[in-house]
C-alpha cells in the first residue's frame, strides 16, 4: 500500500473530522488512554501544549499508540529549538498562537504540518507567506464571526480558518457559517486531570455537534 505524504494526511485527517483536540495539562501516564479515546470518538488530530508537563514524551506515547491516519504534535510552540525536538521524536503538527515565520519556515523545513496564530490580515498572509497549512484565528473570543467573515473574503479559499478558543459544541455553527473550516478545542474538551471516560463523552458530543450541523449543509 502507497503510504500518503503528510499533505494529503492532513487532508485526510480534516475530512474525517476538523477538530483538533488540544490537551493543554495532560500528562505522559495520562497520554495513550487519552489519545485512544479521541481516536475511537473520530478524531484525528491532536495536540499537546508544550507547558503541559513532560510534553514530548506524551506526544511521543500518543504518536507511537495511534494509527498513521492520526496527527499528533504540540500546541504553544514558542521556539526553534522546540521544532528539531518535535521532528525527532516523529511529531506531525506545530501549532502555535503567534505568527512567527522563522517558526513556521523551521517546521516546514522539518516537513511538518505548521497552523499558526493569527488575529489580523497582516498577520496571515505573513504566515502564509512562509508555509503555514493552515491559520488558527486566535483568541476566537476576540475573533468573533463577523471578523471571520471578513478574513474568509481576502484570505483564499483554499486556506483552512480554525477558530481557537471559547468553543464548544454550541457555538461552533456561526463561525462554520462565517467560514470557519474547524476549530481548536481546549478546555470545553479536556481539562487537567479530567478522567478518560468525561473526555470521551465530551468528544463524542463536539462529533456529534460537527456531524448534525454538517447534515444542515
């Protein structure tokens, strides 16, 4: 079997579900059941914060337990060195809630998927500029639908908005009407300590949520 470059994983991975589960506190004891909950819910793209403790090796116990259909990296990528320490552990994602290009252009040069942080025109088509896959429109509490709406006209089409922050399985239907592609979830999904069995029923529900609005469409 042809094994799929990382693109057309990433692809693969938004058409399956475009929520990202972002893991911010989780731990490494915590990491494979946590990650095999979120994979059996749908998803397929997940992240840990790098100020969780010990991130790498909860990335690297997530990548090893899940399928290559899965994408598992870092949230909250601040530096250069981070990005040689993501490739070497086999990492597929650098996420991150600025727009720095010396970051985005690293992550690249790694051959990994790179969704910055973005709040302004400027600021995503600098990110674009230098490689980003995608843009995470963050904090989307402050990025309200209307604001995405007027990114979505200048921003091409082909461009995937992923509004991060404050998003739940209520709220997500008018930024997808704005033209959200899919969303970062953070604490309405996964909080510190919170046990595998909650998480998988709130994934279950953001799924759920996703699929009845899609049916909409």
């Amino acid at each position: 079997m042809t094994q799929l470059s990382l693109p057309a994983r990433f692809d693969s991975a938004f058409a399956a579900l475009p929520l990202v589960a972002i893991l911010r506190g989780l731990t490494p004891a915590e990491a494979e059941p946590a990650g095999r909950a979120l994979y059996d819910a749908g998803f397929r793209l997940i992240e840990v914060p790098l100020n969780s403790p010990d991130p790498f090796d909860s990335i690297a116990a997530i990548r090893n337990a899940l399928p290559q259909d899965a994408l598992v990296g870092a949230g909250t990528v601040l530096a250069l060195d981070q990005v040689d320490q993501l490739a070497n552990i086999g990492a597929d994602l650098v996420v991150m809630p600025h727009a720095d290009t010396a970051i985005i252009r690293a992550a690249k040069s790694r051959s990994m998927i790179c969704v910055p942080g973005i709040a302004t025109a400027t600021e995503a088509f600098a990110a674009l500029a230098a490689g980003a896959d995608a843009l995470k429109l963050f904090p989307a509490e402050q990025i309200v639908p209307p604001v995405v709406k007027a990114l979505r006209a200048v921003v091409p089409h082909s461009v995937r908005l992923l509004p991060v922050g404050g998003i739940t399985p209520d709220n997500m239907q008018p930024y997808r009407a704005a033209g959200a592609a899919g969303f970062g979830l953070g604490s309405a999904l996964y909080s510190p300590g919170l046990p595998v069995t909650e998480l998988a029923a709130r994934a279950a529900r953001f799924a759920q949520a996703w699929a009845a609005d899609s049916a909409k469409r």
